[in-house]
C-alpha cells in the first residue's frame, strides 16, 4: 500500500509506502496527482517517505513504477527522497542522468527540510 497526500497550496505530493509496491499503488498515484498536474502543468516536488525502501510486490509492479516515472518526470520539477535507506543516495546520484527533476536525498527525520527545500528551488 502507498499512501499519498497532495498539498494542493505548494503542489507537493508525498508518497509513503507502507509495504512492497504494486502496480494499483501507481495507477492510484496517477489518479490523485494528474488532475493536479492537468489544472497547473506541474507539480512542485514529489516526496518519497519511507524508513527503508519496501520494494515492489512483482515484477509488473516495478515496470508500472517505471511507466510511472517516464510518464511524470518532465511534469515534477524535484523529487526528494526521505529516508535512511541507502537507496536514497544511489538514485540521487543515478536517477539525475535519466530524470529532468532535480533529485535530492535526505533523513528520514528531515521531512519538513524536504518540503523546505522544494519550496525554495521552485521560487527561483
């Protein structure tokens, strides 16, 4: 299961994943955020929230996640990743060469330092 909360006020949506990923996580993702998208063009940032990364129930779960990313990369303008998993760091530094987001990791502890720094990077 994937909780999902959008702040519509500063367009930042925040993933929680509760468990191993599915492909109806995504599609339940793609129905919370793309009014949101189709109304203001882009979403500020999406944030990742999770202690350590669950990984995804199947093998189509994981290519519904990647659908999912090609689909939304060029609509969300920062992803941070919130968590103590070292998986945060490694796609900070992998996803930046295949994603027009600007990408950025951070503790589990330091949400409120995520949402921050979404904010800021899309005042500029």
């Amino acid at each position: 299961m994937l909780d999902i909360t959008l702040d519509e006020n500063d367009g930042i949506a925040i993933f929680e994943p509760q468990n191993k990923l599915s492909e109806l996580d995504f599609k339940e993702a793609v129905f919370i955020i793309d009014p949101y998208i189709n109304k203001f063009k882009k979403l500020n940032g999406l944030i990742i929230v999770t202690k350590t990364f669950p990984g995804w129930e199947s093998f189509a779960a994981l290519v519904s996640h990647l659908s999912f990313v090609k689909d939304h990369h060029k609509k969300i303008a920062c992803v941070a990743f919130v968590t103590d998993s070292p998986i945060g760091n490694l796609a900070e530094q992998v996803a930046s060469h295949f994603v027009s987001a600007e990408i950025k990791a951070f503790k589990y502890n330091e949400l409120e330092t995520a949402k921050t720094w979404v904010t800021e990077s899309n005042q500029a």
